[in-house]
C-alpha cells in the first residue's frame, strides 16, 4: 500500500468554505467543553477537550493540516485492496 501522502492545494473558491467550517467546529468544541463544566462533569470535559486541544491551541491550530478525502477515491482503493 502506498504510504505515501499526495499534497492537494485547496482551490482558492474552497479556502473562505473550509475556514468558516473549522471555525464552527471551534466553536462547538468550546461550547461543548463549557456545557460539561456547568453540568459538573469535569472528568468528561478533560477527557473531551484532551481530545480536542490540538485544534485548541493557538500555537498549534495554525499549522494543524485538515485532511480531506476523496470518498469514490477511497472505496476504489477498498474494492482493490478487498479482491
């Protein structure tokens, strides 16, 4: 199997589309995380954003790489590694 990873550089239309997506996603983690704490659940909040907090820091989150994939491309793939 091939491991090596192919670079895609997003199309300039998809770049404001992909960074409104990942900002919500922000923010549903921060909520989230928020929502735990008030009902007292701190364990599971930990556990939650300890999951999340490369997406969290700041310092990290700038070069944190967002992958995307091509779903026919991957069931092909499947389908050739499966027969």
């Amino acid at each position: 199997m091939n491991e090596k990873w192919s670079e895609h550089p997003v199309p300039d239309e998809d770049v404001l589309r992909m960074n409104t997506a990942r900002s919500e996603l922000i923010l549903w983690i921060v909520e989230r995380f928020q929502l735990m704490l008030a009902e007292g659940r701190e364990c599971d909040a930990l556990a939650f954003m300890d999951e999340w907090f490369e997406w969290m820091d700041k310092d990290s989150y700038i070069n944190e790489s967002t992958l995307f994939f091509d779903e026919e491309e991957l069931n092909e793939l499947y389908k050739q590694i499966k027969s």
